[in-house]
C-alpha cells in the first residue's frame, strides 16, 4: 500500500469518504433494524448505496495513489449503482404514504441508471461528448420532474405525517443541488479538456459526502422520528 | 492492484457487476429476513447465488486486468454454484405452492451442475467440443421442460396466489432468456474458434446482472407480496 | 493473484469447492437460525466446518498456483479442525433423540483429531509411515464402530422420529464412504510414493463437496424436517 | 507485510491499538442489542468510532512499516469520522434523560468535524499553523463549553437516574482529560517542528485507547446500568 | 503468500490455531445469542478474545513465513488484549452468581494488562529483565490468589449452581496451568538466551489451544447447562 503525505489533500478527501461511508454503512444497517417495517427498506437501500460507495471510493484512491490521477471510470461505476439505489430509496420512502405504479418504479430506475451510463459512454468518447451530455441532462431533468411535480410528490403531499414531509423536502433539495455537481464535473472533463488532477476528485469526494451520507442519515432519521410519531398516535 | 482507464469497457463493465451483486447480496439478505417463513429459503439462496457471483466476477476482473484475456473457467467456476442453486431457489418458490417430490429436486441440481460441467469439459478440450455442447443443451432443454411442463408448473398453476403466478412467469421467463446467452457463448467459443478480447465478458455480465441481480430482486419481490397479500387474506 | 487457465482442472476444483464451501457456509449459518433450539448447534457445527474449509482450500489454491504442487500439509489443517467438528455434528444430532455422556464427546473429539495427527506426523515423516497409517486407520475404525454399534446408534435407534433415523443413515454412510478417500490418499503417498501433481488434489477436493457440503446440508435438511415434524405432532 | 521487532514499540502500540479497537467494536456491536431501545444509537455511535479506528490505525501501521514515519494526515482521517460520531453519541445519550434541540445536535457535529479539519490545515500548511491551532482550540472549548454549562449539562442534572449522572460526569472527563493530547500534538508538530519518530504515534495510541475504548465501554457500561435499574423501578 | 512445506511443523501449528480461533469465535458468537441474560457477557468475551487471537496469529504466521523466526512481541500483542478480556469473562461468570464489586473488577483488568506489559518490557530490554519477570510473576500470582481465595471464589462457592461451580473449576484450573506456560516461555527467552526459532511458537499455540479454545468453548458450555437448569427449576 502506498503511504500518501500530510499534504496531499486528494488522497484525505478519498480516505475520509471512505470512513465516513463505511461509518454511515453500518449506522444504516444496524438502523434498518430499529425502524417501523414499511422503513427497513427505503433506509436498507440507502445503506447498500453507502456500501458500494466503499468498494468504489477504495478503488478510486488506489488508483490515485498508483500516480496518474483517477480514471473518472472509477466514479461512474459507483454511481451506476448507487444512484438507481438512492432514487429507489425515495420511491419506497414515498410509498409509505400511500400507492404508487410498478411503472413508475421502473422508470425511475431505469432513467437513473441510463443518465450514469449515457454520461460515462460520453467520458470515455464511445457517443459524441455533447450528445451525452445533453441526454444525460434531460434524464437527470425528468427525475427531477418526478419528484417536484409526479405522482410521489402527490402522495407525499396528501400524506398526513410531518416529518415525512419535511423529510422529503430535504432528501427531494439534497438530489437537486448535490447530484448538480456531476453533470457539471461531466460538462467541465467533456467540454473544457479538463483532466482529472485531484480537485475534481476532491469535489466529487465531498458530493458524495453530501449523496450518500448526509442522504442516507436524513433518511434514516425521517424512519426514526415517523416510526415514533406512528407508535405516539 | 492495476488501474483500469476510462476507455476499458470490459473492465468498468466486470466493476459495475461486481458492485451490483455487492448490493444484490446484501439486499437479499437482509430481505431473507423480512418475508414469511416459507419465503426465506429461496431468498437466502438467491442472496447465495449472487454472493458467489462477487468472488467469481472479483477475480475475472483480476485476470482482465493481468492482461491476457479471461479464461473462460473463471465464468465456468461461478455458475458451478450459482446455476444448481438458482434451481433451487425456483423449486423451493414452487413449494410454497404445494407439494414435490425429492426425486425432483435432486434430478433439477443434478442436471444444472452437470449442464456446467459438460460445457466446461467441451471448452477446455477435455471433451469433444461438439458432444459437449450438444449435452449441455439437451440438459438445458430439460430444465426449461421441467419449468414449462413439469411438475412445478402444475402445482404454481393449481395456487391461488396471483402474486405467485405473476412472479413464477417471469422468473421462467428469466431463466429462459438469461440462460440462452451461455449455450451462445459457448456456442461461439468452441465452434466459431473466437477467443475472449472481452467483448464476450461484457455480454456474460450483462447476462449476470439478469440472471443474478434481477433473477434475485424478482423473487424478492414475490416473496414480499405474497407475504403481504397472504397476511391481509 | 496468478492466473490460472481454462485447462488446468486442478485450479478450477478448488475454485469450485472454494466457492461451494462460501455458499455452504452462508446457508448453513442462515440456517441455523431457521431450525428448533436443540438443532441450532450440530447446524451451527457444520456451518463452522464449511467455514474452515474456506480458508484452507483457499491457502491450499495459493499454494498451487504458485506452481509447485500442494504440499499435503494444507489439507491436513483444514481437516484437523473440520473433522473434530463434523464429529461433534453427529453426536449432538444424536443428542437431539436422548441422553449421551460427557464421556463419549470426548473420546469422539479426541479420536477425530488424533487420526488427523498421526496421519500428518506418517506423512510429513516425523513418525514411521507405516505405523502413523495404522494408527490412523484404527483410530478411523474406532468412530466408525461407534457410530454403528455404539450408544449413539442405539439412542437413535429407539427414537420416535422417522425423518432423525434417516438422516442419521446418510449421514454415517457420508461420514463411512467419504472418509474412505482421506485414508487411501495417505496410503497412496505415503507408500505409493506418489506426489500430488494435482490429481490427489482434484480428488481432495470432491470429497470436501460430499464430506462438507452434502454432509452439512444434510444435517440442515434433517433438522428442518425435524423440526417441521415436531411442530405438527 | 513487513515484520517489525520487537523492540519497535511504535508499531508494537499501533498493533495494540488495532486488536483492541477491534474486541472494542465486536463487543458494542454486540451490546448495543443487549441495551433498552433509547440506548442501543449511543452505543452504536461508539461502536461505529471504533471501527472507522481499526480502519485508521492499520493504515497508520502500513505507512509506519514503510519506513518513513507516521504522516500526520492519517490521525486526522480517523478523528474526522470519529470526533463527530463520538460528540454525537454523547449528545443522545443525554438526549434519553430529555428533550434536546435538533439545532444543537448540528452545531456539536459541525464544530467538531471543523475542530479536526481546521488543525488539519494547520499541520498541512495550507492554512498558517497558529490561526489554524488558534481556532482548533476555540472549537474545542466550545464544545467542553457545551457539555460543562450547556443544555446537555442542565437535562442531565435534571434526571432522576443515578447511574446517567455518574456515567455523563466519566464521558464528559474522558472527552476533557483524553482530547486534551490532541491540541497537544497539535502545538508540538506545528510549532515545535517536531517530526514524528515514533513517539508521537504511541502517545496518539494511548489517546485511542482512553478516548474511543474506554470512551465506549463506559458508554455500553451506562446504558447497561440504567436499563437494569429502569427494568426493577 | 509463501508457501510452507509439510514438514514446516511450526507454520503447521500456527495455521491450526488460525483456523482453531476461526471456528472458535464464530461458536461463541452464535452461541452467546443461545445463553441466558446473565450469560451473554462472559461468552461474547471469550469470542473476542478467540477473534482478537485470530489476527495475531495470522499477523505472527506472516512474520515466520517471512523467514526470519516470530519475534516475540506479536504473541505479546495478542495476549495485552486477549488475557484481560479472559479476566473480565471469568469475573462476570462469577458475577452471575452474586454482587461482585467494580473495584475489583478494575482491579483484576489493570494488573492483568499490567502483567504482559510488564513482560514485554522484558523482553524488548526496555526493562531489566529479570526485574520484569518478577514483577510479572507477582503480578499472576495475584490473579491466581483472587481465583482462588478471593470474593470471586466466595460467590461461587455459596451458589446453588452445581454446573456454575464445576465450571468455575475447570475454568480455574485452565488459566492456572494454560497460564503457566507464559511466564515459563518468558523466563527461558530472557535468561537462557533462546531465541525463537519455531520450537517456542509451538508450544505458545498449543497454550493458545487450550487457553483461547478450550477456555471459551468451557464457558459456554457452562453457560448453556446452567441456562438449562435455571429454565427447568
């Protein structure tokens, strides 16, 4: 194992995404357990998302440590897992409010895992980098449509918990700002030339900290205090 | 470990299978634990098929990254163990429904190890590639007969869980689809004299995150519906 | 990690029961949470026995593919921890029909590990082979003699449950006719003069899947029936 | 894997440190189910500290195997992670004698990961070490500010139990007495241009134990005190 | 990984303690979820104890592999963790017999982690060594006088658990002659001048054997015959 330097933020932003998601791994995991039953699910996958993030962040940091600067291949193959993950995380959480279509389930994650890897064959020059750019845009608007203006944010209003409310309002604000920062980290590597020599890393470090942990935690928690509220009423 | 570039399809495609599975693993797992009774056998044993899939996909991509290709005994390893267990996650999903006999259940996990077997002798030249693969589709052929026309459809037909029915039709139909790209692939690689330069990996993980990933989450689901619809009735 | 070819049989066996024993491990331990109080522990016994297998076919592989053969040592660990163990399953299956001293337990477990031993101390020629092979051999009669004229035989005998009697059956005739394997393997290289160019070690290695893996989902199956009997009784 | 000496009381401290962070996390894990159902997420927290340690100081003990002293950087990944879950820890273990507000939990955690980070800085020169060592002090009396004369400090005060306030007085001692060699070490790398040769390591060793040993034994050991004495009132 | 040979007697007996430990802390892992209340304790530490054995053994099978003998201080960082755990088993086995006070359960921590500490002092020369033996053997005679004639023999004495007492006993005498071992080792490599070259590794595991294994399968069988009593009296 290569021993990195006091200064090499890169390589301190990869290993305290690492700690921090197996942290929030086993948080989740033994949480999944503590809540009511419709929440073991929405909060397992968040858990499972957090998990793959180790294996994938342990990966990246190797390969930074090896020298060249990380293959942004590395982030992609996380987020094709983890992001279809978090989106099926807030369908569950929003179907403990009421009924929602095995149709909208599929779309949600099969646009999900398309925008990741439309994005990546742009990367790597297998699609025209524009093009991609421009599909991935629209698949990332249309899951946004969703949960803004679709059948979840319907059930959810109409649903009488406040925490549930409150805590979709929050994980609904933490995909929109913090997946922003990955078709932006896409537009600046596929348009500006820009290759990776750690601060993108580093940026795409602290959105997964923003993603993954701070995303699996608010979930957990809305579990925590709707399971309460439920045992209260 | 090597670092792979953006560019190595083969490479991200071997990661995200082994992402996927991670996820699957532990997915059905902690699922074995949330559906009734009769349920958690064939759940446990798709978390089991894919858990073996981890390691086998783990060092295929080892083997990649080495830099001469994969054998193609790395693929053989995995469905060694995953396919007999797989039927018998189909089996024992069957006798929720009603009763079968031993007799079959040895006869299924018999077959679907010597169908792997029996293809892996033809590929590694220690049997004539071409009865090889002529056996490995006659033992392919009987289990799809024993799925369509056997004993197990009879009794999947006679229960009154729509649930059941629905999730029985399309694991079928799975097994009939996902499968078919082994027999192809071996099809071409004994036959049409093609070596892997890692396309034909990239079909087999495809193949795997149908056969294992949704295979898995599609008896899941089943088993959580009928749990559900059971415990309402 | 060396990569090993399509035609090196010997590696994919140990892939092969490598991943088999994981998958033997992951069910049995599941398992044992499954079954009646009394049954939890021979389960539990044979999942620990699989696990074991694990790590030394695992050790034994890396010794292989580093290309000098497997010294027979690798396999002598394995089964000095897995025999005692498999040993223990049984006497505390057969617990589960009556009383059985302290006294027994200890004699079995004393004389499992012995025949280990002295079959080691021939083979690694810290003790006359041919002595060590005697010793071992009736230190092998001696449990056999027990498991069929002995008090755990006659405990079984006059139990009530029919499912308990059978799988004491397969399970003494497993523990008799694959155990066979192990002594005539000593016999072989220790007088043959044979060394293990990876034959002995394929034939090893099938003998773990019928010793570990059909002997501890047998005894997982008899407690499963057993305790489904004793519910409806 | 390098072999040390045993004269080589560094790496001798790290390997004490790694076995005993990992019976620490294995024995709260454990415990955490053992506790009444408010106790179980303090617990946890602490278990979680431990294990982001064992995580920490194998890495520590690799770059210290290396041959070229400890980097600072790999004591503040781990504090990064466990600082925070340990504050947090303490906070809802004073949140089971009463209600507390969700704005201070944010603040506890905020200063704490910025108390670690802004002394990072400091010791990487990206920030001027006296600033960095200034404000790293400030964070840190603002939390002993909170645990002393805040809101944590009145709820516990206005418990009924006996073993709460005794067990809050020991944490509270603990977190004073053992962060107290952080700023510590701090003071001495940044100012002094002390390397590390080792000692500084052991001293940050020693720390572990006292701070995330002790820290969550004394935390399983409350929890399991209070739930007994709630359990006979 | 290196390879050792058949007749490498040494490296033979560390990967038998490895996998012994292996199977022993799974045992008692599932087994401490089988015992009474009271009993989770004690056995969950003996698992520990068994894990933490797991990786110094491992750790010190590296270090011989390597080449270059097992320098003493990797069984002294086994057992800084391992003893006190066993200590802290031992008293609350005895506790669930009676009130024991926690004076003398710190009492019984400190002095036993003192005691290897003090010893490896010795060893490594950072301490007279005859000084260190000393004061080691004074610091073991002191554990025994509480095993023996201490409150910890009084509350066992005067339970009415038959199998509480002749477990005790048994207990007792495993750490009375498994114990010795240790200070005997420790007198002949620091006043004989023996170095290790393998001999004394394998007398240390066959202590581990004892100490480690036969210790903690003890306690839970303690544990599960008195759990038996209690629920049928």
């Amino acid at each position: 194992m290569a021993v990195y330097q006091t200064s090499d933020l890169t390589a301190a932003s990869f290993s305290v995404a690492l700690f921090g998601l197996a942290a929030t791994t086993v948080l989740l995991m033994l949480g999944s357990a503590w809540v009511g039953r419709k929440w073991r699910l929405p909060v397992a996958l968040c858990a499972i998302a957090a998990l793959v993030g180790i294996g994938s962040v342990f990966e990246a940091r190797e390969a930074w440590l090896a020298g060249q600067g990380v293959p942004v291949v590395y982030h992609y193959v996380g987020w094709s897992v983890s992001m279809p993950l978090q989106v099926m995380a807030l369908f569950f959480l929003a179907r403990t409010a009421g009924r929602l279509s095995a149709g909208l389930f599929w779309r949600l994650v099969v646009v999900s895992a398309l925008m990741v890897f439309v994005r990546y064959l742009g990367e790597a020059q297998f699609m025209h980098p524009t093009l991609a750019f421009l599909i991935g845009l629209v698949f990332w608007l249309y899951l946004l449509g969703e949960f803004y203006f679709g059948r979840m944010d319907d059930v959810i209003r109409s649903s009488t918990g406040d925490y549930l409310r409150r805590g979709y309002f929050w994980l609904r604000l933490i995909v929109t700002v913090g997946w922003a920062i990955y078709p932006l980290g896409n537009f600046l590597t596929a348009f500006a030339g820009m290759t990776d020599d750690g601060s993108l890393s580093i940026a795409y470090n602290l959105a997964d900290i923003l993603n993954r942990m701070a995303f699996g935690v608010a979930v957990l928690a809305t579990a925590a205090l709707v399971t309460e509220e439920t045992a209260h009423a």
